[in-house]
C-alpha cells in the first residue's frame, strides 16, 4: 500500500486514539498493532536469542493501548450498523443473539439503541446537510425498528440470504 494517507498513518506518532485520522481502515490499525505488539513480545526473548529481534519500548506499549483503544471504538460504533445489515439480509435474533454472546431481546436492545442514535443525528443534521443528512430518517427508523419486532428465530420477509 502507497496512499498519501497509508504512508501518513504509518509514520504518526500514535499515542491517543485521537491520533488515528478518522475513517483509518480496521486493517491499517491491525496492521500497525501487530507491529507493536511483536516488538513489546520480544522484550520477554532471553538476551542471547539466536535471531535478531526488536524489542519494544515505552512508545511501542502506548501506541499498542491508543491503537487497541481506537479499534475498539471503531468496532462499537460498527455494531449496530451490522445487526441491522444482518438482520435485513435474513439473520433471525437467535443467531444474532448468539453472535453477540447476548439474548435476542439484549440484542434487539442494541439495534433500538443505535437505531434511535442514528435517528437523533439525522434529526439534528437535516438542516445542516443540504439534502445528504447523516443518520436514519423517520422513516427508515422504523424500518430498522420492525426489525426488532421479528420473533426470536423469524428472519425479515425481504431478506436474501
């Protein structure tokens, strides 16, 4: 990879999560962790390792924590997007709930709640967007509302698996 943005990302300095540049691709944080994360394991190879290894330091933890912090703040904020894409794609609640680790009415819980996030920001980005606002509209709330309605193993009726 030889973005402008891919050879930026690999050369920040990375020490809060704030300092991953919005909509930073999951595989670049992977990738950059790793890095990290193998040099901080290296720190525990005996001193006369036969290969050459690099040991981790100070910086490398903390990037691994920013970056591992940053991760999961990406992964959270996806989630409710994708119960709802699997949901619609024909997922009933047992295998989201399963997927989850949670019961399908915990899981019903968190599409409502990102459901009724997304249709707070659409709310308030109407005005600022000029006809391209962010978030759910009312209508397709309760859509992705429906959705919740589904008996526990009841996939949505338009739904191609």
């Amino acid at each position: 990879m030889s973005t402008p943005e891919y050879k930026r990302f690999k050369s920040a300095t990375i020490r809060r999560p704030d300092d991953v540049p919005p909509a930073t691709p999951l595989s670049w944080h992977v990738e950059r962790f790793s890095e990290h994360d193998e040099r901080l394991q290296a720190r525990s190879l005996p001193e006369d390792f036969p290969y050459e290894v690099e040991r981790g330091n100070l910086g490398d933890a903390i990037a691994a924590i920013a970056l591992r912090e940053s991760m999961h703040r990406m992964i959270e904020a996806q989630r409710g997007s994708r119960i709802r894409e699997a949901m619609e794609m024909g997922a009933t609640w047992y295998e989201m709930a399963a997927a989850l680790d949670v019961t399908p009415d915990d899981a019903r819980a968190l599409l409502r709640e990102w459901a009724d996030g997304q249709h707070r920001l659409h709310r308030g980005d109407v005005e600022r967007a000029a006809g391209n606002p962010l978030g759910l509209s009312s209508e397709r709330h309760a859509q992705v509302l429906a959705l919740t309605e589904l008996g526990d193993n009841e996939a949505a009726r338009t739904a191609a698996r």
